[in-house]
C-alpha cells in the first residue's frame, strides 16, 4: 500500500512538471499550429527535423528533388535568437505565415530548445 501511494504521488508530480513545462514554451505551440500556405512549421520540420526535401517547382516536400529542408535540432547552439528569428521572418514571407513579432521571438526562443 505504501508503494502505491509513493507511485501515485510520482505519478501526479510528472504529470504536473509536464504541465508547466507546455505553458513555459509558447512557442512550442505556435510551431505545431501557425498555418502558411503549405501547413504550419511541423510541416516540414517534423518535430524540429527535416521531412525531406522541398520541391520549388510542384510546391511540395518529396524525397529526390529540390531543397534539403534543414533540421532544427540543435540550432540553438549554432545561431543566436536573433538570427533565428530574421530566419522565421523570411519563411513568414516566402511562406505567407500570419505572425506578430511577438509570436515570431516565441518561436525562436522554442527552436532555441530543441
């Protein structure tokens, strides 16, 4: 019995840490829902990697042809907020995101995390 009551208080603490975890990071889900043209960030950055390639002449990912669609993993490390968000700036361009700059700085400091 006491066990159980050790496990179930485990259990409601990791579930509580993932909670504030998810409303620390905004961002997060602004990445998982913000819609372009083609479908939001997760479209091509599959849970912050790549998804293959992006095709400019059919406007679609394929596998062969096109672009290499960067992975996002680690790019914290690599570039600063900043220039994360110049990046996400041009993609809102090219890609006919609706974003405030408010909504942009909390996808780059998101991207900053993976």
């Amino acid at each position: 019995m006491r066990y159980f009551f050790f496990l179930l208080i485990f259990l409601l603490g990791c579930t509580f840490i993932c909670t504030l975890a998810k409303e620390d990071l905004p961002g997060k889900n602004l990445f998982l829902t913000s819609k372009g043209k083609y479908g939001s960030c997760n479209f091509c950055h599959k849970n912050g990697g790549s998804a293959g390639r992006w095709d400019f002449e059919y406007e679609e990912i394929s596998k062969d042809e096109g672009r290499i669609i960067p992975s996002l993993k680690g790019i914290g490390k690599k570039k600063s907020i900043e220039q994360i968000e110049r990046s996400i700036t041009y993609m809102k361009k090219m890609f006919g995101f609706k974003l405030t700059e408010e909504e942009i700085t909390q996808i780059a400091e998101y991207v900053a995390t993976l």
